[in-house]
C-alpha cells in the first residue's frame, strides 16, 4: 500500500473501543477459551415475530427497491405518530428522518452543520462515538465531566460555563450509555432554561434507550420539556434498543425542516435510503403492539438489581445504581495501584479491563473509552446465568489483586 494513502481526517478517530474488546473476546473464544462478555451494546432478545414478518409481507408485496433518500413516506408518517403519542411532540413528515441507525443519524446531523472549529458540548461520560463524529466533521468536543456525586449528569451552570460563542450543539443522552443516568423533567427544564438565554446553541438529544426504564421513572425529552426549544432540537431515536433490532439499522430523528433537508443531503451522497425490508419493519415496530416493552424493561430491571448486589459485594468496586438503559458503570478507583499476580501494576482502568479479560476472562469496557475514569463498563444485555458467572469471576479476579 502506498504511503499517504489514508487520509488525515482518520488519524484523530479510533474504531468503537467496544466494537474493539467484543472482537478480541470473540478472538479468545475461538480460540477455545471459555470467555464472558459484558461488552454487548446490543438486547439479548430476538426481534418480535409481528415485526420479522412484516419484512417478509414487504418483500413479498415487492417493496425491494430504492426509496426516497431519508425515508418512505409510510415511515415517516408512523414516526410522526410516535413523537406524538410517546413524546407530545408534533413534526410533520418533512420534519422527520429516517437513516441507517441513530448512529448515522447524528453523523448525517454534525456533518451537515459543523464548520470547521464549532464547538460541540458533550457531557462525560459519554457513548463513544459522540466526539469521533465531532472529530471527522471538523468540530471541536468539548468534554464536561459529569461526576458521580452529580449523577453523572450535566449540571445547568456546567453547562453554562462550557457554552462559547462557537459553540453550536449540546449532545445529550437520556437514558445514558454507559451510565444508566436518566434526566428527570425538572432536570431537563434546569438546562432548558440556560438554553433560552444561548439561543445560537442547538441540541441534539439521543433519546434510543427511552423504553428501557427503571423504577416506574417516566421518560422526557427536552423539546417536550421546553417547547421554545422545538425549533432547534434533533430529537434522535430508533428501533435498536426497544425493539431488539440492532442488525435491522433503522434511526430516525425529528427536528427543524432546514436541518432535515441538510441531513438528507449527506445521506443521498453515501448511503442513500436505508433498506426498504427495514423501513417497512419499523413501520410495524412503531405501529404494532407495544405490550412486551414493559416486561422487557422489568428483566432488564431484575439483573440490574442482581447485579448490582453482586458487585457492590466486591471489596474495591462501588457502583451508582442505572436509572434505565442496559449498562452498569462501576467505579474502580480503589483498585487503581494495586498489582496483577504476575507484580503487573493495575495503571487505570484500561489496565484493569485487560487484567479481567486475562484473568476473569471477562470482556468488559474501560471507563477511558466513555471519557471518565476509573471506571468500566458492563452490559446486562445477557442472560442472569451469565451476569452472575462473570461478575463471580470479576470478583475471585479482583480478590486475586495484590
Ligand atoms: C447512546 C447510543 N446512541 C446510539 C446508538 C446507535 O444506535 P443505532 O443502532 O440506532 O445506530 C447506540 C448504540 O450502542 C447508543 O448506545
């Protein structure tokens, strides 16, 4: 290959660190090792059979072709109802996009409003690939650490000492991953409020873990929270997460019409419509029986209490309880220093996640990869059997610690 070949503009980008742990782990079990992961960003369950055969009925009907770039008119219409119903929030269809996962709706949505050196707020820790989009389109991130003993969560007057007059989003994610920390309305309204007063600032507000809640919390989105708001938030969701249809790769987003359009233009010049067969799916998704998403809420709920009380029995590990979503975000601040058996010191918590992979042979996520340490990150998207197995395994692993 010559040299030069790759461009610049990937030098200050990595792949998904935990695309990158899944891979090595998938590696290990290949190679005959028994190993567990909790690396998974994705729900264990298989898609809802009304909606696999709905992609059917679509092929069969011949819906097999090119639709329009950023969704078909039936879509967009069923998405109209879900921000309607779910949210209280009215867009009309040419207020709607429909793209090939949420992910490459937020790419499509800094792609096209990123000049070069536009700030773009976002609150650690944060899912991964928020600063590498900013990245590729040019834009600066602008990393707010967002403590534990703050939830994890932005704090209005953070948020007020982050905004610039470059700055031109605020990201926000709510359910979160890696935390679980969820906004509560009064929460959302705290930084609402300082947006009136910064009305160049727009947000872009990642809401795809919405129907994974805990403990009765009811969920809310900003531009239903400030209504004032509506006209310069994306309101960015998708079938991923709720509907078990990660592979599917359906996001769509609502959001002003200048912007969608912009959106669509990005899209019509790399991936043009995602697959029909899915839009069609997602159709039935949204429209379809909504019945098993609180059931499915309440396992995901169940091992989060297992785990929760299996962890936090860990000499070295404490973990802030996960409001929603499918993560736990312990913090290993307190194993930071100690050493390996083999007199290896344990320097963060990329170390540490190496070390459970070696020892514990289980996959976790280092907190660095989501922007505050010491922590990891472990996915409850797998059956309580296993949860149990590989949280036993952190636990002899972490004893084992000098
Ligand atoms: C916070 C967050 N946003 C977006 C995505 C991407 O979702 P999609 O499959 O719709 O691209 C993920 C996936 O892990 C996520 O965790």
């Amino acid at each position: 290959m010559s040299v030069g070949l790759i461009a610049p503009r990937l030098d200050v980008i990595k792949p998904s660190p935990s695309m990158a742990v899944t891979a090595r782990a998938i590696e290990m079990r290949v190679a005959g090792i028994d190993v567990v992961s909790l690396s998974a960003g994705e729900p264990d369950f298989a898609t809802p059979p009304h909606i696999v055969e709905a992609a059917y009925e679509a092929m069969r009907r011949g819906e097999t072709r090119y639709t329009a770039v950023d969704g078909t008119a039936a879509l967009k219409k069923a998405v109209a109802g879900k921000f309607r119903r779910e949210n209280g929030l009215d867009y009309g269809p040419s207020q709607i996009s429909v793209a090939g996962g949420a992910k490459q709706i937020i790419y499509n949505a800094l792609l096209a409003t990123l000049a070069s050196g536009d700030e773009v707020i976002v609150p650690a820790p944060y899912w991964v690939s928020y600063t590498d989009i900013v990245l590729l389109g040019e834009g600066k991130p602008v990393v707010v650490a967002c403590t534990e003993a703050e939830g994890f969560k932005l704090a209005p007057q953070a948020l007020r000492a982050a905004i610039t007059g470059r700055t031109k989003w605020l990201l926000l994610n709510t359910p979160s991953n890696p935390t679980g920390a969820v906004y509560s309305r009064d929460e959302l309204a705290g930084l609402a409020a300082v947006l009136l007063d910064h009305p160049h600032v727009h947000v872009l507000t990642d809401d795809i873990y919405e129907h994974i809640l805990f403990d009765g919390r009811s969920f809310h989105t900003i531009a239903g929270v400030e209504p004032r708001l509506k006209d310069r938030t994306l309101t960015v969701n998708g079938v991923s997460k709720a509907y078990a249809m990660t592979g599917w790769r359906i996001g769509y987003a609502g959001g002003p019409e200048p912007l969608i359009r912009a959106m669509a233009t990005v899209q019509s010049q790399s991936t043009s419509n995602p697959s029909s067969i899915s839009q069609a799916a997602t159709i039935a998704a949204l429209e379809g029986p909504q019945d098993f998403l609180r059931p499915q809420a309440l396992e995901f709920q169940a091992r989060r209490d297992r785990a929760l009380q299996l962890l936090r029995a860990i000499p070295g590990l404490t973990c802030q309880t996960p409001e929603g979503a499918f993560y736990l975000y312990p913090n290993c601040s307190a194993l930071i220093g100690r050493r390996r058996p083999d007199g290896t010191q344990i320097g963060s918590d990329d170390d540490l996640s190496l070390y459970l992979l070696d020892q514990a042979r289980v996959a976790v996520v280092q907190g660095s990869a989501y922007g505050l340490s010491p922590h990891f990150r472990i996915s409850i998207a797998t059956s309580m059997d296993l949860i149990e197995k590989a949280i036993g395994r952190i636990g002899e692993a972490v004893e084992a610690l000098r």
